[in-house]
C-alpha cells in the first residue's frame, strides 16, 4: 500500500514539473556530494538574505528555490544570487499539496545520492555542535553511521510582548527579536501507518488550540535525508515514504541523534502573512490554521509567559531534551 | 600507514612524520582511483624516506587488510635497516605529541611490543557476539554486502556445530589493530617458518586485523605490553569515533601519542598537531580517561538515554523506558478530601511542590494556582486529556530537582491509573472512600449525592484494583478511612519520612481533619437508599470518633 502511495507521489511530482519556470538554473554547479537545499516561499523578500547566510555558513552548497508567484521582489534577489537555481510558478500552492510535489520532482531531478535540507525561509536548522563543526561533519557522521534521515523538531520562538513591538529589518538575525520558546509541553503520538512520530504543542497550542488540541499543528520534521530518487515526502516534511526513513527514533530508551528547526514565524510580519494567507486560502486544513491565528491576532497576542525559556544555544536545547547529541561525541 | 580516503590528510600526515626522520611505507587500498593516488605519489615525491607499497584491496573484516599490513611492514624492514620500532597507523591518525617524544618514549623501551592482545575469553567490546567463532567458523560472505548469507551461513554453521581446527600453538587473542612492534618480533612473524600455513588458516578468519598480529605476537616476543599507543574509541555499533576541532583541548591534554580517526576536514586540528610548536610539556603517560569518559558516556545516551524523557528521537515501547518518569513523585487520593488545607501542611512539612488535583475535570490545579507552569505547560484540561501521558511525564521531566506531589481522586481523569501503577518513580498513598466526605458536607439533594457515591465508589474500586494488581511497580500504601481517623499521624509520619529522608524530623503539627460528626449517620443514610457504601472501612452510626476531636480547632501534638 505505501508502496503505491509513494509512486503515486512520485508520478504526481512528475507531472507537477510542468507548472515550474526556470529563472536561473545553475544546476550545472552542482557537483557529487554537496549539500543541497531545497525551498519554496512566497513574498519573503526581507528575509531572504538571512536565511541564504545562516545556510552558507553551515555549509550548504546550492539552493533550489520554488518562488510562488513573489511580488515583492524576492524573486529578483534570488535570481542574482550565483548559488541559487530558482524556479517559479504562479500555479496552486494548496493543489501541489503545499509545494511538496515541486520539491520532489526537484528533489528526483537534482538530489539523487545528495545530502538535502528541506526548510522554510523563517527554519533555521539546529544540530548537535552546530556551533563548531560544520553541516559537513553531521553528513559524514550520518554516512558513516549508516543513517539516512535526521530529524529536527520546529520550535516556534516568539519575542516578549506584542509581535509588532520590534520590526524586522533585513539581514537581522530573527532571533534578536524572537528569543523565547516554550521547553517542555510538547505531545507525541506514533502514526502507525507511516511509522513516524506526531508532535503538538508548543506556544501554538497553547495559545491558539488550548480548547482544540488535536487541530494544533505538527512539530514534528525529517528536513535532512541522504536523499535517493525513489523517496518521496509525502505530507511536508512531517513524514516521507518509504516508511523506514521516519525511524528517527530510538524505541528501546536509547536516543538517536537530533536536531531543532528554530521557526522564526512570530515577528512582526506574520500579521500580515496570517491576512494575506487567508485571502489565498491556500493552507492545510482550510487555512483552519490562519482562522485560528486571526481570531487570536485581534487580541494582541503575547505568547511569552513567565515559564516561557530564552534562547541561548543547542547544548541548552539538548539539556531540556528537545534534542539529542545521540551517540555522536 | 594503511590509507583509503582523504589522502591529502595521510599525505600531510606522512610528510610530519618523515621530515622529522621517520621513515614511512604507505599502502594505499587498491579501491581507490588511480588519479587520487597519483596525487598522492606526487604529493609526497621529494620525500626520500617515504615509500609506497603493493596495493591490496581491503574490505573491512577480510584478508586483505593484513596482507597489505605484512608487505609494508617487509618494506619497512628491508629498506630501513636502521628502524627499532614499526608504528601501524592509519591515513585518518594524526599524531598529538612531538615525535621527539615518541622516539624518546620507545628509546627507552627499547625492547617492549605495544600491542593490545586480549584472550578471546576476556574480551568484552567484541561486536555482534562473535568472539571465540571468529576463529572457529569460516566467512566466506562478505559481512557488508551480503549480509543475510553471512548470518545466515554463521547460523548454519552454529547449527551443524562446525568447527575449524586451530592451528597447533595459536592461542587466539584479540585486540587494536593499531600496534607498534620492534623489528625483532615483526621480523620473528614475517619471517616464521611456518607462516605459510598460518597465512593459510587466519585468511579465513573473521576481522583478521584484530587477530593475526595480536596472536602470533604472543609466541615470538619478550615483552608485550598490551595496549595500544594509538587512541582509538568505538562506538556500540564498532566504528571509530571521530575527532573534531573542538576536541583540540581534550585531545592534547590526554598525553597520547596518535589519535584516530580525525574528520578529513578538522583543520584547526590538523594544524595544531602538525605544526611543530615545542610544547614541552614533561614526558607523561598517555591518559585518555577523559576521552574514554566522554565516548562511555555518548555511548550511554545512545544505548539507554535520560530516563522519563519522551522526544522526537526518543520514544520508548512499553517497559522499555529505563524509568517511565524522570523523577520520584506522590500521589494523593483522599487526603485533601480528609484534611483542610492538607496541600499547605504538606508542602511546609516535606517542602515539595504540592499541587491540587491536576487531573481534575474543570481545569488544571497546579500550585499555588498558576496558569501556565513550568515549561509552559497549560492549565487547559482538553490539553491535557488530549494526552495524559504526556502531560505527567513532561511535568515530571521540566521538574526534575524538585519533588512533585499532587491531589487524584475518583472525579479525576482516570487515564493514566495503570500507567502511573507501573511506574517505579510514583508513591501512591490512597485513604479509601474519602471521596464522601465532600459529598457529605455538600448541600445537594441525597438522590444525586446517592448517584454520586455509587459512580465515585465503583471509579475507585477500579482504581483500588489496578493498584492491587501483580505488576505494580509504584510504592502503594492503601487505608480504609476509617482506619486512617483512627490514627492518622503515624501513615502521615511514614510518608513524609519517605518523601523527605533526609529531614528525619517528627511531624509536630497534624493538618486539620474535616469535621465528620454525623459522618456514619451519612453513610447509614446511603444504606437505606440501597447503596453499599464499602470503602470506607467500618465506620460506626453513632459519631464516636476520634476526629470529633478536631472540631476544637486545635491541632493535636505528637510527642
């Protein structure tokens, strides 16, 4: 049955290869063994330059960009970037189950026997010793280990007060201003089907689904695989097919390594982003999501609490037990 | 040195060790393209002192690699007359100390064998439980490429009791593969007579590497020193840890003479250790307890993790936790129902954090009534019964280093009973049946309060069940109310003294007992209804009871 599933994937992200535009295809660049990563976004133009810096400083290699019909110039910026393949289209992001089958096709096309990130532009990839070895040193370890998959749970941070208080500007480290994150009330369930973990929780639910839990969002992400043209994301990056790359978990008490994607969605942008999105109607569920946040945005929100945890680096995300160093020293 | 990848590094490795006059045979896997190894040719051609050996394809687990080891070292010994020691290393080591100080290290042992040779009895570390059947079975499967046929056929073979006949004086013994022999006792194994049919039966010996140099080097050498120079650690699936830059400090203070394996890309590593930067540090033994320490304990996270934690990589089955919670915590049914302000007294007497029922149907209580609790946790109680487990154990985990008690009750979400029961962590302390105390000060018509107790009575027997069963792991303690009144400071002493050990203090103030004058007229009243009240253990009709004496308004002293 997941068998066909993910066939069934894979033709429809070959089909969906129609809808996407080169602007700049410098593919061509891309030699054996580079990391790659992958993205779709859509207006995300302030903060586009972060994002490209954070990854070239891990050690990403080349970026594959899906702009969703941009007007805000982002495409533009992209396209003078020398490491970055862009593509556009102004097709449905809902109808491409969330750009997920762009990606794949993408992900089939260029990403074959590479190690590739799959992130949001407000994502930022954590990982155990990020701060003294490169993204190289975990994708050599995972090879050496015999591992294909690394997980990175999403943490939403949010900044103290109102998320309008302190603007964004471009270039700046998104979490100077969101500098808090919940540690400790998060929720897993095993999906039997798929073999992988459903994590809720975080100031989401807690704030927006504290009556409707179940309807709050997944935290839980696989961004990181040794990719192989046969695989295939099946709902985001929550879980992909076949099924043994989402045992990213140890069942026997043991810990597997493990990363964090720090979500820098709570700035002053998401205002806007929460209206614009409902308009296109285009999210998960409905945009129930959306729905959520408007009703709560006309509140003025302030996520953080006096429980609420300041953001200092990984090891203090690995002593909370977000994340995991595993066995690797 | 035996290379394979990153011969850049082995190049810069080889050159640090030749320029500084020791002379090196290298062999290259004969897997590795003909253009790389050019380049290492190249890369090293200026080096008089540098030669290269017949290329041997080394699978891992198989021949080749000491068939490569047994040629370069012929090479060294023929081409170097003036060598006393061979050093086995690797195209990943990288020496961490001066190689003055080896050279003066082995000078002064001029006669010692560092190799570590372990029988096979006495081995622990081997992985995938072949010790003494590396010697006895054949391996003619590759262990990485044709893996079912190699356990399969180990399988058979154990099956049809098969032996090999070990060669007549080979004792085996196990150990490093990296050593560091003198001439004589490499030579004595080189050049033994019968090597041929030694050769012979170790080709087909599982992991020859760890083996052959290991056994044969206990018939032939005066003085085995048996450890090895290289630090080399394993991880629970057998491969090498890897150094980074960041272990630069741990690295130099562990006094080892060659580390391996070092990330191809550890520059700042490279270049420390290779620059020649006089540290003249005293000549110390190696020490690699802090490394040793730091691995045992990367290890320990892998294979059994922190106990009671629940995250993305950590999700445990069933009973196999390593402790469902993180930390001890109680649990009290019935004493807040018994005593006024019992979760004040309690905290004051055993100084924990008491919260009230956080099970209870309308919302979280949490101490002191906060909202929001450590960790953010919320107090919404669809939030929590979305999913009980882990609410108690993310509770028990973001609190580790302070105890938690807290209320249940039979009106509470009753979720987590069986789990909460198998939990070695939880102290349950149950006084039966006190759930009618509140219903018997409510001001409610008897017919619902009647409905009420049956449905309580029957939440708690069930309870009271779970908690009697065979596999509880909790430490449960269970009175009957009216056992309880009759004599509530000694449970109540035993229990703080559990909580608190270290206190040893004798409870000086008891908490307030509920007023139950006319409590067995109330439950005689039930009777009448038709319900069974049986909780409660047997409470006389007439109000003569100790706890009339708490209706004075003070509390009573134990001496």
């Amino acid at each position: 049955m997941l068998r066909l599933a993910r066939k069934r994937w894979l033709v429809r992200a070959f089909r969906k290869r129609r809808e996407l535009q080169a602007v700049s295809d410098r593919t061509a660049q891309i030699a054996p063994d580079q990391i790659l990563l992958y993205s779709t976004f859509r207006n995300e133009r302030i903060r586009l330059p972060f994002f490209l810096n954070y990854y070239r400083d891990l050690g990403v290699n080349h970026f594959l960009m899906v702009d969703n019909g941009s007007d805000d110039g982002g495409r533009e910026y992209l396209a003078t970037q020398p490491d970055v393949s862009l593509w556009t289209t102004n097709h449905s992001y809902k109808r491409a189950r969330f750009g997920v089958d762009w990606l794949n096709w993408l992900q089939f096309k260029y990403g074959h026997d590479h190690w590739c990130l799959v992130v949001d532009p407000d994502e930022f990839f954590v990982y155990p010793f990020c701060d003294t070895r490169p993204l190289r040193a975990l994708t050599d370890w995972l090879d050496a280990s015999s591992i294909k998959s690394f997980s990175a749970m999403l943490l939403d941070m949010y900044p103290k007060g109102p998320f309008d208080a302190q603007p964004y500007h471009e270039g700046q480290d998104p979490f100077e201003i969101a500098q808090w994150f919940d540690s400790g009330n998060y929720t897993i369930q095993r999906n039997k089907k798929y073999g992988n973990l459903w994590i809720q929780g975080g100031p989401r639910a807690r704030m927006f689904f504290a009556d409707l839990p179940e309807r709050a969002p997944a935290l839980n992400k696989i961004p990181l695989v040794k990719w192989h043209r046969s695989y295939a994301f099946s709902s985001s990056t929550h879980m992909l097919l076949p099924r043994g790359l989402n045992q990213v978990y140890d069942e026997w008490g043991g810990e597997k390594a493990s990363g964090v994607l720090l979500h820098a969605k709570f700035l002053d942008t998401f205002a806007r982003k929460a209206e614009e999105e409902m308009e296109r109607k285009q999210h998960y569920a409905n945009s129930h999501e959306y729905r959520a946040y408007r009703l709560a945005m006309a509140k003025e929100p302030d996520l953080w609490c006096k429980w609420s945890e300041k953001y200092i680096n990984w090891r203090q995300l690995e002593i909370l037990g977000l994340m995991s160093k595993g066995n690797w020293a | 040195m035996l290379c394979h990848t990153a011969l850049d590094r082995a190049a810069l490795v080889a050159r640090h060790w030749a320029t500084h006059d020791c002379p090196v045979v290298i062999h290259v896997d004969k897997r590795v393209k003909r253009k790389a190894y050019d380049g290492l040719l190249q890369a090293l051609a200026d080096l008089p002192n540098v030669r290269f050996s017949g290329r041997h394809a080394c699978e891992w687990g198989t021949w080749g690699i000491v068939a490569a080891t047994q040629e370069a070292a012929t090479i060294m010994l023929r081409q170097f007359p003036q060598v006393r020691h061979v050093y086995l290393s690797s195209g990943s080591c990288l020496p961490l100390r001066p190689v003055a100080e080896l050279v003066r290290y082995l000078d002064e042992r001029p006669r010692t064998d560092f190799i570590e040779s372990v029988t096979t009895e006495d081995v622990g570390w081997t992985i995938g439980g072949l010790d003494v059947e590396r010697f006895t079975l054949r391996f003619p499967f590759s262990w990485r490429k044709q893996r079912r046929l190699f356990d399969g056929y180990v399988r058979l073979q154990r099956r049809l009791r098969f032996k090999r006949r070990v060669p007549a004086g080979i004792v085996p013994h196990l150990g490093s593969q990296w050593w560091c022999l003198t001439r004589q006792t490499l030579s004595a194994i080189l050049d033994s007579p019968e090597r041929e049919e030694i050769d012979r039966y170790f080709r087909r010996v599982w992991i020859p590497d760890e083996s052959y140099f290991q056994t044969l080097v206990r018939q032939v050498s005066a003085q085995v020193e048996s450890r090895s120079l290289t630090l080399s650690k394993f991880d629970f699936q057998g491969k090498p840890h890897i150094f980074y830059d960041d272990h630069l400090q741990i690295l130099r203070r562990s006094d080892c003479f060659v580390a391996r394996k070092i990330w191809p890309h550890a520059d700042r590593l490279y270049a420390t250790f290779l620059s020649d930067d006089p540290g003249n540090q005293p000549a110390a033994e190696p020490n690699p307890g802090k490394i040793d320490r730091l691995f045992a304990r990367a290890v320990e996270r892998r294979t059994k993790g922190r106990a009671g934690l629940y995250m993305q990589s950590r999700q445990p089955n069933e009973n196999w936790e390593n402790g469902r919670t993180a930390a001890p915590y109680s649990v009290f049914e019935g004493f807040s129902d018994l005593f006024d302000n019992f979760e004040i007294w309690l905290g004051k007497a055993t100084g924990t954090r008491v919260h009230g029922h956080l099970f209870a149907p309308d919302r979280v209580h949490f101490a002191g009534g906060d909202s929001v609790y450590n960790g953010a946790m919320s107090e919404s109680p669809e939030m929590r019964d979305y999913n009980p487990k882990s609410f108690l154990t993310n509770l028990i985990w973001n609190t580790r280093g302070e105890r938690q008690c807290f209320q249940f009750g039979p009106a509470d979400n009753q979720a987590l009973n069986q789990f909460i029961a198998g939990d070695s962590n939880a102290q349950i302390s149950v006084i039966s049946g006190a759930w009618a105390i509140p219903l018997f000060h409510s001001n409610r018509n008897f017919g619902d309060i009647r409905r009420e107790a049956a449905l309580l009575q029957k939440v708690e027997a069930d309870y009271l069940a779970v908690l009697r069963s065979s596999w509880v792991k909790a430490r449960v303690r269970i009175w009957t109310l009216a056992e309880f009144v009759e004599n509530p400071m000694e449970p109540l002493q035993t229990i703080v003294d559990e909580i608190s050990p270290r206190s040893l203090r004798r409870l000086t103030e008891a908490p307030r007992l509920a007023d139950l004058t006319g409590f067995g007229q109330f439950l005689q009243n039930l009777r009448n209804q038709g319900m069974q009240p049986v909780l409660m253990g047997d409470f006389p009709t007439s109000g003569a009871l100790p706890s009339g004496n708490a209706r004075r308004g003070r509390p009573y002293l134990v001496k």
